[in-house]
C-alpha cells in the first residue's frame, strides 16, 4: 500500500499527516514546535512522531510553510540590491536599503524606450555586493520585452556569481514598481527558502524514503520542489492555502470560508466548489503589494504567540511574534524563579520590548554588519533568557528597545513573553505547556493594567475571538469598511451578522475559541477532525495548476482609410513574436500556450498525472477590419496527481 506524506512548518508549530493513498484516510497525525532559526530539529521530531512503519512507505512528500510570510511580516529578510530600469517609481518604503533606478525600459510594443545604462548598473553592483545577498531587477515594460532585464542579470551574474531575481520571471501583470517589489522579495527569501527545501529533502533522503518531492503554492497549487526554489515568493501565503484546501478536505464543504489562527496571524480565505478565489490585484504583505498570484485573503498579524503588552493601563497584541511563557518555561525552568521575583521597571519605560513578562535569548544566527552599539548589546545576551533588568545590570540602565529590534530583525535573538496561548492556559482552555508559567506572567501584567488575572486573560481572548471575526466579515463584506464592522461587533444592538457559507476553523486551540466566535456572528461553525493539522493535509490535497496569459497585438497605421495592420505581434512569458499575419498568430498563440503549459508540468514534475488543459480567447477593442486590435489568450493547466 502507498501512503502520501503532509508536512506544514509554520512560526510555531510543524505539522505532518500520513495519508493513505487508496482511500485518502488520514492513518497518523502529529504536531511538533518549530525549532528556530534551525529548523531541522523541529522537522525530525515531527518524522520521529508518526508511525515508522508507515513512513518508510510513503512515496510522496509535500510541503507548506508561512516561514516566507512570516519573515517578511517581521521584517527579517536577508538585504538585497534593487535595480529598476527605466520609468518606474522610487522606492519609499526605508526596508529597501540599496537601490538604483538607471535609464532604459521598454514601450508597450517592446520597442526599447531609451538605452540601458549598463555603466551605472555595474558601479552599483560594485558598491553594493559584499552588503547584499542577492539582487532583484524590475523593468519598464519586462512584459513586453525583457530584454534589459536580462542583460542586467548577466551583468550581474558576471561580477558577482550571487542569485538574481527577475520581474518578468515572476509575474506577466502590468506595473514596473510593483514587479520590482515582487523579485525583491523574492530574492530576500532565497536563502530562507533554500534552507527549509534542503532541510526537508536532506531529511527524507536521510531516512531511506524514496518520494517525489512536492510544495504548495500561495494559489492553492502544488509544484516539484526544486522548481518551487527558484520562486520562493510564491510560498508567501501557503499556510493559509493549504488551510483552505485541507479545510475543503477535512470538512468535506467544496464551498467554505475558512479561519485559519497560526501562531503568528490570523488568516481568512473562501473555496468555492472545491477552487480557491484568487485575489486578482496579487498578494499583499506587510503592507507591500506584489504582483504574486495568491489566493484571496484577510490576514492580521495576530495569533496564538503574539506578544500581549501593557502601556499606559492598554492591553496590546503583536503585531511581533513571540514564544510564550509557558512553551519557554518547560524548556527554561529558571523562567518561573524570575517571573515570581519580578522586574523593577518604571511605568513610563513601557514599551512593547520594555515588559515585566518579556525575556532575551540568543540564537545560532552567525551576526552581520553590526553596529558597535549592536554587538554590545548581543554579547550581553547567552543562550539563558534574561530580562531587561537583567541585560544591563551593571549600568542600572534600560537597553534601547531599537537596538533590540535590530537584533531581532537579523534574527540574533528570540523573545520570550506573554501571549493568547498563555491567556488560554490561565482560563483553563488549553494545558499543553506550563500553566503556572502563563499564571505568573499574567499577575505580572495585571500590576501595571490594574486588572484582575481572569479580567486580563478573559479580555484577551475576546480580543483575539473579535479579530477572528472582523476579518471574517471584512473578507465577506470587502467594500464596507473594517471599521464600521468594527462598530457593529463592539455596539449594543437588536440585529447582528450572519454569515451564510459554512465557516471552518483550523488551528491549534482554535475550539477554545468557537464559543466566543458565536457571540459576534450567527454562521454554521465546523470544527473537523484534525482541525489542528488541517494544514498539513492541505499540502497534500492541492492539484498542479498553471495559468498563461498571451496578447496578440495589431498595429495600424495612422492614416484612418489604411485597414490592413502594419505589424501583429505575440506578447507571452518568453518574450514577443513577430507575424506575418492575424491567422498566423491565432495559430502559434495557441500551440505555444499549451506548450508553455505542458512545459511547465514538465519542470514542476507533474507530467506524470492526468492534465488537463482549459483555453478562454477574449477580443478586445474588435475593428472593422477583420483584424482585432488586441487579442487575449488564457490557459490553465490542471494536474491531478497519482498519488
């Protein structure tokens, strides 16, 4: 009997399922927390949760992660230089530390618009290329042509030998900047990408287990693993796509909205008939829109191990990510000595780094370019948690919160704190980890909200339940504003919201949630079995999708009596095509989309299933000349995998 193997790495947990092939019956289940920075360990003690037996049979391994969410959520991306070409937008957002924009770029026929400044592209690569780790290039009108693009990587490619990121490679969707934007990204997650796909390849080759190995996609879809390294982006957002698809699976609702609670965020998104919506304006994260094709959501950046804080009597949760006491506590017993001995902080130093429950740690990251100040700072820090107090006792001074952001965006140290998943531990909810942690954490808090424990704990949980609803009514009522939802969840009314798809919730102590849930929305509420590694199962349930879009462009002349097209040109991912005529470019539109299809299953070794390929032909802007203006083509590709 063959089996298929799910596996999830999310911020807090790595999840893994064991499928049987012939009947799609889950046989083992297990849960294991996310080791970081490294995550093998975590990984090896999820493998060594499941049945032996049954793993040494199993012949397809698929993956998802939020790990390229996360990161860039945290901001703690690897720096990269940024060229854009021709007119595009500068960057204002100050996390693109290196970049230049040179001369050169395309017009919307393909025809280069200006020269490519070749010599100012390679001054900046000098400058720049022993403080980033890869380059990303953008474009004017790469979709048309990409020629500059190209030369540009070359260039790059010569001097440096680094990895370099192309717009036109990752999206054929109008919009310099955004692409741009796109392949930045992209490029930061190159080495986080290469270290979780060769943690989990090493591992199963480790292990005698003879798999083809899968990942899924943020659109919902599956892809061989070493055509997934070259596209990292695209794993943006696959933990709440494999939600969605193992939702689907596990509820056995084609039609359903899902509410997926991670330890870093909250995620929304809807199937319809068994098919993801995807959002048809690209992912956006952190507040950075990409031209990644993605599947629709509503995301928040808070979850099971976001930070809950106090200043000035407020309780705030995250949007940072941390370990919760009570995970720490068990591996940290000295956490509960120095939790009941308090810390003596001054209530004007609060801050979200500056709390009496948060603690320090170093990781294995190897530091740099650091600041004098920084490496300070880190040689402080061992690899025992230490507070605030604690860092600097010797000066009787607070450590800078930015210095210790710093450190925490290159990944140099891990914080420690209160979260919803210790306030459900305190309610008696959840008793996975260290209750008298979670306990003492919460008395510590509650001296500086002037709460009582419960009082603390009940209102983040219901601060949390209202999240999980607001997203859920802002995906569903899209053109309302969030904040007159808001109003209708906080306000004292005789009518409220219903909601009329099957809601499903997935995630580790999601259940301690459903009665909250109910209080803000009338909707039919699913809790299925292995809820809490439904995403694992949807690693394993996408199909192989792949969508094309090709233009066929005529081109007039400027006289209105002159009927017959001067040139027809084939706009497709691989660069434009001159024809002679408009049949001639119904012809090889069609042959090359299904080939592009067909070559792409090839790459992302899904040949081997049943494929099956749709095409929708669009006339745009039709004239009275038998030659349509523009022409658009769409091809999908589906792949059903024999499992």
């Amino acid at each position: 009997m063959k089996y298929s193997l799910g596996i999830d790495a999310g911020g807090t947990y790595t999840d893994a399922v064991l499928i049987s092939d012939a009947d799609g019956k889950i046989v083992d289940s297990t849960k294991a927390r996310t080791t970081y920075p490294d995550l093998l360990i975590g990984i090896q003690n999820a493998f060594n949760a499941l049945d032996q037996s049954i793993l040494e049979k199993v012949e397809l391994v698929s993956v998802s992660t939020t790990l390229a969410t996360n990161t860039i959520l945290e901001k703690t991306g690897y720096p990269v230089g940024l060229i854009l070409v021709g007119k595009t937008d500068t960057p204002k957002n100050s996390a693109i530390k290196y970049y230049i924009s040179v001369d050169g770029g395309h017009s919307s026929g393909g025809n280069e618009a200006a020269p490519l400044d070749i010599d100012s592209v390679r001054e900046f690569v000098e400058a720049v290329k022993n403080k980033v780790s890869a380059f990303a290039v953008s474009s004017y009108f790469s979709v048309r042509n990409p020629e500059h693009e190209l030369k540009v990587k070359e260039v790059i490619t010569e001097l440096t030998g680094m990895p370099v990121v192309c717009g036109h490679e990752l999206s054929q969707s109008l919009g310099a900047y955004d692409r741009g934007i796109t392949a930045f990204l992209n490029a930061q997650l190159l080495p986080i990408a290469n270290q979780f796909m060769n943690t989990v390849a090493s591992e199963v080759k480790r292990r005698g287990i003879n798999a083809k190995l899968m990942m899924l996609k943020c659109d919902g879809s599956i892809v061989g693993m070493q055509e997934a390294l070259k596209h990292p982006i695209e794993s943006i957002f696959t933990g709440p796509a494999a939600s969605l698809v193992g939702a689907a699976y596990l509820s056995d609702e084609p039609s359903c909205v899902v509410i997926d609670v991670g330890g870093t965020s909250t995620d929304v998104s809807l199937t319809v008939n068994g098919l993801p919506q995807i959002s048809d304006v690209g992912a956006i994260v952190g507040g950075w829109q990409t031209k990644v094709e993605a599947i629709k959501m509503e995301t928040s950046a808070m979850g099971g191990d976001s930070h809950v804080w106090v200043m000035n009597h407020v309780i705030s949760i995250g949007p940072r990510r941390v370990v919760p006491l009570s995970v720490a506590a068990t591996k940290y017993p000295r956490i509960i000595k120095k939790l009941k001995q308090g810390q003596s902080i001054s209530r004007l130093k609060l801050g979200e780094n500056i709390q009496p429950t948060k603690f320090f740690i170093r990781t294995a990251q190897e530091p740099i370019e650091l600041t004098q100040r920084e490496e300070e700072l880190l040689n402080r820090i061992g690899d025992e948690p230490l507070t605030v107090s604690e860092i600097y006792w010797d000066k009787n001074i607070m450590p800078s919160p930015m210095l210790l952001d710093s450190l925490i965006q290159k990944r140099l140290i891990q914080a420690i704190g209160f979260t919803p998943t210790d306030a459900l531990h305190v309610l008696g909810d959840y008793d996975e980890w260290s209750t008298e942690a979670a306990i003492l954490g919460a008395e510590q808090l509650c001296i500086f909200a002037d709460m009582e424990v419960k009082e603390l704990c009940t209102l983040v949980k219901e601060k949390v339940a209202k999240n999980m609803v607001l997203n859920l009514l802002s995906y569903l009522m899209e053109t309302v504003d969030a904040k007159e939802i808001e109003k209708g969840l906080d306000g004292e009314f005789l009518a409220g919201f219903k909601v009329d798809v099957p809601v499903v919730l997935l995630g580790g102590p999601v259940r301690a949630y459903t009665e909250e849930i109910k209080k803000f929305v009338a909707a039919k509420i699913l809790l299925p079995e292995y809820a809490e590694v439904g995403n694992a199962v949807g690693a394993l349930a996408g199909k192989g999708v792949k969508r094309i879009e090709l233009l066929i462009r005529a081109t007039f002349g400027e006289s209105k009596y002159n009927l017959k097209p001067t040139s027809i040109t084939v706009f497709a991912p691989d660069g434009k095509h001159e024809m002679n005529n408009y049949e001639e470019a119904i012809e090889f539109a069609e042959e090359l989309g299904h080939k592009l299809v067909m070559d792409y299953m090839k790459d992302a070794e899904l040949d081997d299933g049943n494929i099956s390929i749709e095409m929708t032909k669009k006339v745009i802007n039709p004239l009275n000349t038998g030659v349509p203006l523009e022409t658009k083509y769409a091809f999908m590709g589906i792949a059903e995998l024999n499992k």
